[in-house]
C-alpha cells in the first residue's frame, strides 16, 4: 500500500466527529480520578495518560495531515488551536491554586508550589518534577501541580512533530510512516532501557514517552492492517477494550513502567480507535454520560489533582470511602464548570480571532504570570506569617542536605542519592583493631549510621546504603542499585572477615520472601543477620503536618496521619525473620512503645524530617532503645 493510501485510509478515521473517542477519553480520565481518590482496587488507574497520550497522537496527527493534503496548514494556526484548547483552563486553575496557597500553605510549601507553577505554565513541569523528585522530596501529595508533568510531554511533543510531519510531507512523502514508525521505536527502546536505569527520567522525560504518542501517529497514518471483516473487527476492539481494563486492575508503578507495561493500554487504545468506530465498543463508549464525561475530561484533570491534594493537606493521606467519593464528584463538577464557563466561552471567541495575536498574548500572559508567581516565591516568607513555635517545626522540612543531615547518613560518600555512583572501595572498608559489621540497605538504612557508631563505639561499621535500593540477593529495580547489592552481597562480603550485617529498607510486603531467602543466603557462609523493620510513616511531610496541627492546637489529630499498613507489616515481617533464625529490630515499636507514636525527642526535635525518615536525634533516640525481641 502506497503512504498517500495509508494516509487516507487513516484520515476516513477522522472524517465525521467519532463519540466513541470521546467515550474512550472517560476511560482515560475516570481511573485517574479514583487512583487518585484514593481507590487502591485501581491500582493502575494512571494509566489513563498514557490513553490520552495515544489518543492526542491520533488526532493531531490526523488533523495536521489533512491540513497537509488540502494545502491549508500553518504552524501558526495549529499553535492558535492549541492556545485556545490549553491555556485559559490551565491559566485559571494555576491562578486559583496559587491564591489557595498563599491562603492555606507554610512558606516552604508555597515557594515550591509557585516553582512548579512557573514550569507548569511554561510546560516544562516534566522536566522540573524530574529534577525535583529525589528520594527526599516533599511527598506527591503535597504538591498540588505535579499532575501537569502530561502536559509538558504533550506540548514538547507539539513544538517538533507539527515541523517533522510537514517536512517529511513536502520531502519525504513516500517515507513519511516509515520515519514516524522509526521515531516510536526508537522512543520505545530508550524508555525500555531508562526504566530500569533512570527510572525518573524514564516516567518524566519526551524521549521516553513520545512512543505513546507516536502509536496514535501510526493508527492516524493508516498503519493498522485493513481489515473488512465486521466481527474480526469487533474482537478486535474488545480486545482492546479488555486490555485497558487489565491494565488499569494489574499493573502497577513498580512492575517497568512506562515500558515495557505501558505497551499494553497503549496497543489497547490505538486497536479501540483503529477497529472501534462500530460495533459494540463504538456503541458502549458513544452512551450520553460517557460522551459527556469525555468532552469535559480536560478539565477534570486539570482540577481534580488540586483538589484532592488540598483536601488531603488538611485531612491526612488515609481517605475513607466517603471521602473518595465526595472528591471524585468534586473533581468532576469542578472539570464541568471549568469546561462551560471557561473552555467552550474562550473557544468561541478566540477561534476567529488573528492566529499572531492569539500565539502572541497567550505568550505575553504566561510570562506575566510566571512574573507574579517569582514576586510570590520572593516574598513567601512575608506573606505566610505564623507564630515562632509553628515555623521553628515546618523549617524541619530543610533538614535534609543540612550539615547534621551530612552527618547522621554520610550523605554524599557512604550514602549516595539518585544520579550519584557508589564507590565500593571507599566505603567497604575493614578495621583490624575492632569487630566490622556492614550496615546494607537504602536511606532506611543510613539514617540510622551515625546512631550506630555513637551508641557502639567498639564496632567499625561498614556502611553501603544507597537510596532506594533494597539489601537483597536477588534485588530488583535500576541498575546503580542491583549492581552495587549484587557486587557487595556475591563478591565482597563472602571474601571479607564480616561476620554480622544489619539490613534495612523501606521494606513492603512483596519483599517479605526476599528478605528470607537472603537470610538463608548469608546465614549458609557464616553470616549473622539482623533485620531493622520499617519505619513509622505519616501520609504527608512530617514537619508540615506537625506545624500544621501545632498551629491548629491540635497535635493529638497526628495520629490520623499515620499510615497503619506499615504496622501490620512490622508484625508480617518480625514473624517471617524470626523463623528464618535472624534477629529482628522493631522501629516501630521503639517509636511507638505503647502504640501512641512519639512527635518529638526528648530535646524537643521532630521526629522525622519527611514521611518516615528520622532525625538525628530521633535515631539515637530509637537505636538506644530496649526494641530487640
């Protein structure tokens, strides 16, 4: 088949409006929703970008390429569409997020959120939310914008691909799906290799998701086979239908994604538009509400993060049924007002306007905003002002990269971040003079370095901890994390005079059967093991939360921050380390001896310095408690 035939085989796509791609916009939005509300049965629900990803795909590509065709399309016209589509919706909510935050939030939380603002209107929040998501970062649910990282892939996407599609058009006709098809899997393969080896990058970044959009592109040029046969078509489009529902039930954050898992609603979205324009999916996705829900999905996802974020900085983490419904009806009555009372009046009137004029003040009032949200981000410490003993806590949020910080993990050296290479030699040093134990495991484990030597002064602690990299032998995830835990537990550690190792992590409970096969592993050369069990979690930073409910007078309400999974989780993993013949160390029970959870030291120090890492002084605090059982 010639491409001008594919090409117009994929333009009778888009020919007359398809209701079932608005319906197919509902399946995308609505588990996004109720991911985000809290309804854990849906633990794959954001997969619903990566459906829009690949719808936006199909219908820009079929767009530009039959404005190609007619001889009619200009990248300034298309830029005016996209002007008119994103900005006054996305501009409004940015406004009335940053008026809640001055309103609601400690100066730390509004000078990051008017960070993110300033990227989010200059879509590049991917590119910050990439740079700013460590291992310390303020927990995602305190940031109210993160949610506009999407919106940064799509637009990147569109400064290129407009020009890459009118150039191949007048050039490189004959070669034009061939390019777009070498495009996605390129893309495809570097986010393949990047979710295990830069994993942020991988989530975050246009070359590891352009393949997403890249697939709408290839269902737009025409590339799906062409099939006649009405019931082969059907099956088809139920296949794809039942591949988004699988995906949105099974996968989730930790099993490679976005590739290669994302591949399987993506292939699933682009079977529903090549194959569903009839049949029974056609007839399921065009019902009223499905319609309806689809056309307004912009705008509840613009809202919908917001405000469960702002709901759960008042309320805690920990939603009830009620509380997920009540947000996932405000989410979507707030998308319907924004999409009647902003997206379709703007639309009207801006369509005829001059496309210069548009692109031009649509530029002039991002940067005017992004003037305003610095003045913010300047003055935050003016405009929140709260009493001594409120802030003396929420400045607890800085603590990490403070010279105590240094101090306490061996930040820098003996623990290393995200991005950082480990350097075993440095670090896997033995003390002739005194016993040598090795402390392994993530930054749940080198929070408590500086613990340790103070509390055991005749014991060389060998310290290897490496930010979120679990102490197992048979550890999973990116490369800078297997290769060091595979070099130290296989090579190092069985040719060294260490006798004793202590491991600790962020455990889960998936990694129950891990930690006992590595028991069994080391305890057959020799090797004692002790277990440090997971630490207390709270749904939010810890500071703020405490300075919040400090200003409130209310810090007995901390309790319903605290996240009681990781509780149960204590007791599994105790039971499983114990009849594996190892020792089990209960930080929990050390912080919360008679299930009421300490808030400060006995110098008055907070707790924790984020959702679960502890202090200082609350480790030496923890370490030099009676909790061995």
């Amino acid at each position: 088949m010639s491409n001008d035939r594919q090409v117009k085989k994929g333009l009778i796509l888009l020919l007359k409006h398809r209701s079932d791609i608005d319906g197919l916009r509902s399946l995308a939005v609505l588990p996004i929703v109720f991911f985000h509300a809290g309804i854990e049965s849906l633990q794959g629900g954001f997969i619903g970008v990566d459906i829009f990803f690949v719808i936006s795909g199909f219908l820009i590509t079929s767009i530009i390429l039959g404005e190609l065709k007619s001889d009619s399309f200009s990248i300034l016209k298309f830029y005016h569409r996209r002007v008119i589509r994103i900005l006054p919706a996305l501009l409004c909510m940015l406004i009335l997020v940053t008026i809640i935050g001055c309103l609601i939030m400690f100066s730390q939380e509004l000078q990051g959120l008017m960070t993110s603002a300033m990227a989010s209107a200059g879509f590049i929040s991917n590119i910050y939310f990439w740079k700013t998501a460590s291992y310390f970062a303020l927990s995602s649910e305190s940031k109210p914008l993160l949610h506009t990282w999407s919106l940064g892939i799509e637009e990147q996407f569109y400064i290129f691909f407009p020009l890459l599609l009118a150039a191949c058009f007048r050039w490189a006709r004959r070669k034009l799906s061939f390019i777009v098809v070498v495009i996605t899997a390129c893309s495809f393969f570097v986010s393949w290799w990047a979710t295990s080896a830069a994993p942020g990058a991988a989530f975050y970044l246009l070359p590891s998701r352009a393949w997403e959009l890249g697939i709408g592109a290839c269902v737009a040029l025409g590339l799906l086979p062409a099939i006649q046969s009405s019931t082969i078509r059907a099956i088809l489009s139920l296949l794809g239908g039942a591949m988004i529902l699988v995906g949105i039930i099974l996968i989730s954050a930790d099993v490679g994604f976005p590739a290669p898992a994302a591949l399987l609603p993506c292939l699933g979205t682009a079977l529903l538009i090549g194959f569903g324009e009839d049949g029974p999916t056609a007839k399921a996705l065009s019902c009223g509400p499905a319609v309806w829900l689809g056309k307004i999905s912009y705008s509840v996802y613009l809202w919908h993060w917001p405000i469960i974020t702002f709901f759960r900085l008042s309320n805690g983490s920990q939603l009830s049924g009620l509380q997920s419904g009540f947000l996932i009806a405000a989410s979507i009555a707030a998308g319907a007002i924004s999409y009647y009372v902003i997206e379709q009046p703007f639309q009207r009137h801006f369509r005829a306007k001059r496309s210069a004029s548009v692109v031009r003040n649509g530029l002039i009032i991002i940067v005017f905003y992004c003037i305003v949200s610095a003045a913010v981000y300047v003055n935050a410490r003016r405009i929140v002002v709260l009493p001594k003993s409120v802030t003396q806590v929420a400045d607890f949020i800085d603590y990490p990269g403070t010279a105590e910080h240094i101090r306490q993990t061996d930040y820098g050296r003996c623990f290393t971040g995200e991005g950082a290479q480990f350097n075993i030699d440095r670090c896997f040093t033995i003390d002739k003079q005194r016993r040598n134990v090795l402390l392994l495991g993530d930054s749940h484990a080198a929070q408590y370095r500086d613990a340790l030597a103070s509390q055991y002064k005749d014991i060389h602690f060998v310290q290897i901890t490496v930010s979120g990299c679990r102490p197992l032998v048979r550890s999973s995830g990116e490369l800078r994390c297997t290769q060091v835990m595979r070099e130290i537990l296989s090579r190092r550690l069985p040719n060294s005079p260490i006798r004793d190792v202590i491991l600790a992590g962020r455990w889960t409970s998936e990694e129950t059967s891990k930690v006992v096969e590595t028991i069994h592993e080391l305890h057959n050369r020799g090797i004692n093991v002790t277990v440090v069990g997971p630490t207390v979690e709270y749904g939010g930073d810890f500071p703020l939360l405490l300075a919040r409910q400090t200003l409130n007078d209310s810090r007995s309400d901390m309790a319903r921050f605290v996240k009681h999974d990781r509780f149960d989780l204590d007791d599994v993993l105790k039971k499983a380390v114990q009849s594996a013949g190892a020792t089990y160390w209960s930080e929990i029970k050390a912080e919360c001896p008679k299930g009421s959870c300490r808030l400060f030291t006995r110098d008055g120090t907070p707790y924790h310095i984020d959702y679960g890492h502890l202090t200082r002084p609350a480790a030496k605090e923890v370490i030099s408690s009676p909790s061995y059982s």
